[in-house]
C-alpha cells in the first residue's frame, strides 16, 4: 500500500459497485433477486422493470453497467428487450434469466447481445458469477449445460438444419406475433401499438406466410418455441 511523505498509508480508492437493472414480471422473484444482488458489495441495483418495454425505459433513464433480463415478460419479452438495449446501448452488459433449460433460448440469447444465461432454479449459486463474468466481457452458461448443447447443435448440423439464429421476421412483425399468441385482437393490438387494424392483419398475415403457418394456433406454438411467451 502507498504512504504519504509524513509515513501515513494511503488507501486506494474503492472501485464504484456494479450498477444493476433488475427486470422481471414478477415482484417475489424481483425481491428474492435483488436481495442476492444487494448483498454483494461489488453489486448495486439501481432500476427495477417488471416487462421489457420498462426495461428499456429505466436503461435510458438510469443507464446502468449491467441488465438482468427475465426472458419472459408481458409487453416485450427479454430477448426483444436485449436486441433494442444492445442498439440504443451498446456499452451495456446483459444476462437473460429463465425457468426453461432450452438450447433455442440460449442461442437466441447470444444473438440478442446477452453475456450470460442463467437459470432462476440456479441464480442464488450461479446470478453473481454470471454479473461478474459479464462485466469482464466473459460468455457464462450453467455448469452442466454446455455439453447437452453441443450435442444438439452437432446434431441440428447433421441434419443440415439453419444454424443462423437469426429471426425470419421483422421486429414489427415479432412485436405483433406475441400479442397475438398473447390472446390480443387485431383491435387491441392496433391500439396498444399505434397503428390500424389493417395494418395489424397485414403484418399477421406476411408473419404466417414467412413462416409456413394457418392460424393463431399455429402462431402460438411457435411463440411458445421461440420464447416469446411462456408455455
């Protein structure tokens, strides 16, 4: 440690705590992990969301190091909120949460700009590991999880299937996918979003065309398989 001229110590100053955004829909689980979080010197959490649209609000307001997403939430999921922050914020760390060990979320969740991958059953061992790694611009994933993945990955190459990740849709059209697998009416969803109802149908219609599929029925499987709603 340094010492001043009159032999007296000098401390070094004390890096500022990790400023975290807390998102998820339900508050029990936001105070459980907040108490995980807070109770790490290193750690602050400094915004709370309960959707991703309000994630994306306190990012803008608060602008925090790190963002701690739930992947399924009302209004914007996780994963549509990590692509929108990875855009407006681009310094931002992210780490999704999720009930669901799923590969298809894990690689979406790469490709939405996200660090780390957390399961909620495994976030009192694992959250704080998956912050720090994050913040030294680390990839994180559950112990025991990484073999299972390449194995399916490996498979999926063999059956010669699209590795990309990538979204066939536009955002707009995801936006409306989700309200509509939701239970929402091209009338509540042409007044939560702005826009006209013929507007909604034809965005509904070139998302069934884009992906093969007859009705909402359809439409909901695949939301469900793609994280944008829960099961």
């Amino acid at each position: 440690m340094p010492s001043r001229r009159d032999g007296r110590e000098v401390r070094a100053p004390e890096a500022a705590p990790i400023r975290v955004l807390l998102a998820d829909d339900h508050a029990l689980v936001r105070r459980g992990l907040r108490l995980i979080l807070d109770a790490e010197p290193d750690l602050s959490v400094v915004a709370e969301a309960g959707d991703g649209a309000q994630a994306l609000e306190q990012a803008r307001l608060h602008r925090p190091d790190l963002a701690v997403l739930d992947i399924a939430m009302p209004r914007m999921t996780g994963l549509q909120a990590a692509r929108e922050l990875s855009r407006a914020l681009p310094g931002l760390r992210m780490i999704v949460l999720t009930m669901y060990d799923n590969e298809q979320f894990f690689f979406e969740a790469l490709g939405s700009g996200a660090g780390g991958y957390v399961l909620k059953s495994l976030a009192d061992r694992d959250l704080i590991e998956a912050c720090r790694a994050a913040m030294r611009d680390e990839p994180f994933l559950y112990p025991g999880a990484t073999g299972a993945l390449i194995r399916n990955y490996l498979d999926r190459a063999r059956r010669g299937e699209d590795l990309s990740g990538g979204s066939p849709l536009t955002p707009r059209e995801e936006e409306i996918l989700k309200l509509v697998a939701e239970g929402h009416s091209s009338k509540d969803i042409a007044a939560l979003l702005v826009i006209s109802v013929k507007t909604v149908e034809r965005h509904r219609a070139n998302t069934l065309h884009k992906l093969g599929l007859k009705d909402r029925l359809e439409l909901t499987r695949y939301a469900i398989r793609a994280g944008l709603v829960e099961p």
